[in-house]
C-alpha cells in the first residue's frame, strides 16, 4: 500500500452508492405482485454463485484466507512472551549467560533457580538452571533485567507436554550448538511483528 | 434454531472433545443419511445394469452433501421471519403448481 492510499482517510464516502429500493406495496395487488417477482428473480441463487467463487479462488487461485495450522503458523510478535530461550554467543559458541542472577531475583513468582559455581579458570559458570513453568507467568521481567540479552522469551507457544520437565532445564531452553547459525536474535521491546505491513489496514473514517 | 456461524451457537459451546464431537457425528450422519435418501428418491438412485451405477449414485450423494454445505455457507444464519417467506410464500406455492403440471400430464 503506498503512502498515498494511506492517506486517503475518506473511505467509504466513494464507494458507497445508495440502494434503489423502489417503492413499498400498498395493496395487495402489489404485494402479491412483489412476491412473485421475488420468486422468479433468484437472488438467493446469486448468494450460492458469491460463496462457490470464493471457494473456486480459494481452491485453485491460492486466496485463501485460512491457515492450516498444525502445518501452517502465523508469524508472532517479537513482543510475545513465550517460553525462554536461552541464546549463545555467536563467536563461540558459548552461552551467554554470565551467572549474574538478575533474573532469579526479580521473578516475581519465584519460578528460576539457578545455580553457578567457578570452573578451574575462575570464571563464573552456570551449574544448574531450571524455570518451573508451572508457576511461570509469563511477565518477561528475566528477558528485560538479563544485562547480557541471554535469556529472551522464543517462540514456543505451544506449551502441552506430556511431561512438564521437558522444557524447563537450561539445555532444552539453550540454542542447541548444532542450530547456532540459525539463532534469531531477539528483536527488542516494542518490535513490530514481521508481518506488520500486511497488518496495516485503513481505517474507514468518513469525517 | 441453530446458529452455527455466530460465536455461540446454542448447546454447542457447553460441550467439548469427544462430547461435542458426538453431536456433530450425530449431525454428519443425519446429512449422510439425508443425501443418500435424497440421491435415491429424486435422482433416479442406482441404476444396477449400468457399469458405472456405483459411480453415479456416489456422485449424487457427493452433490447432496456439498449441497447442504454449500447452503450453510451461503447463508449462515438465515433470520426465521425470511425463511418462512421462503418457504411459504415461494416454495409452498412452486410445490402446488409442480402438483397441477404432474396431475395434467397423467390427465393427457
């Protein structure tokens, strides 16, 4: 949409065209008369002709406005919070999380433990990281207090498991290292959502 | 009266999984049914001397069926006060002049 569409705000206005609904019956005659010629106009049979179009164009043409979606997803917003991921550096390849315990702190429903020790070459690593999502809510308070930008929310949103365990240890929220080219980098606070401009839509203002 | 296309359509919304799941079964049977029945006793229903009876009829129910979808998708939820001009006014009296065509043609 250019931005010259855009900013045409007076939709409506142009394409509305008034509706010639003659003149209502007054005796019988007429109305009798008005009923068959309901009858033999079939303008319900012009309803059946939209809807097979739609679905001629939604079949064959690709118009479809459906998602399939257990094969098919929208994309989410960057600012939806879903469960963690937990990003490593690019360079190395190691995590990025620095064992500061920012995010244990600040979780307002006590849900991250986490555990850190020094490894031989005194540097802070991380022994043992868990957030339990059965209390998790979700709040983003980690993603935003994390000074290193280790821990952000992902994508997963689909968060039925058969067992709860799976998604809560550091390594299942960790970029697997095999996957690190692959690894989005969080966009930010007030990203828009990659589809944005297909959002956008005028808004019908007649004023 | 059913409201299948709005957001709460009756009895439907308090039922779900396999519960709901048995009232539409339930519902796709009665049209299964109802499309078989209709492709036999309008539409000539299976003609066992022809090779391709068991395809024909097949096609019939096929039409039925996509027949009735295609109904419900047309017009989601058609207000009771129109289908009774429908039914009374249009197709009632279409009904009694089909009866007066089909009694003159056995008269003759």
């Amino acid at each position: 949409m250019s931005l010259e569409q855009f900013k045409n705000r007076n939709v409506g206005i142009q394409n509305y065209t008034t509706l010639d609904l003659g003149k209502s019956p007054e005796t019988g005659m007429e109305q009798f008369t008005q009923v068959v010629k309901r009858t033999f106009k079939g303008d319900l049979f012009a309803g059946l002709g939209v809807i097979m179009k739609a679905m001629l164009k939604a079949l064959f043409k690709g118009d479809m406005h459906t998602v399939k979606y257990p094969f098919e997803k929208l994309p989410i917003s960057p600012r939806y919070r879903a469960i963690h991921d937990m990003l490593r550096l690019l360079e190395s390849g190691n995590y990025r999380c620095i064992g500061c315990g920012l995010c244990e702190k600040i979780c307002i429903s006590n849900c991250i433990t986490m555990d850190t020790r020094y490894d031989e070459e005194q540097r802070k690593e991380v022994s043992e990281y868990t957030i339990n999502f059965g209390r998790c809510i979700f709040c983003g308070y980690c993603a935003e207090v994390c000074p290193e930008l280790a821990i952000v929310h992902g994508g997963r949103y689909e968060n039925a498991a058969e067992q709860r365990a799976g998604f809560s240890l550091f390594e299942d929220m960790l970029t697997p290292i095999d996957k690190l080219n692959l690894q989005q980098e969080y966009d930010g606070f007030g990203a828009v959502s990659p589809n944005a401009d297909e959002n956008i839509k005028q808004t019908p203002l007649a004023y | 009266m059913e409201h299948e296309a709005e957001v709460v359509s009756g009895y439907a919304t308090e039922y779900s999984g396999m519960r709901w799941g048995m009232f539409f079964i339930g519902e796709y049977a009665n049209m299964i049914t109802i499309s078989i029945i209709a492709a036999i006793v309008f539409l000539g229903g299976y003609d066992a001397a022809s090779t391709f009876g068991w395809l024909f009829i097949m096609l019939k129910i096929a039409f039925f069926f996509f027949l009735m979808l295609w109904v419900r998708a047309a017009w989601p939820h058609v207000r009771p006060d129109q289908l009774m001009w429908l039914c009374w006014k249009v197709l009632m009296p279409l009904a009694l002049v089909n009866i007066l065509i089909t009694a003159l043609v056995i008269l003759l």
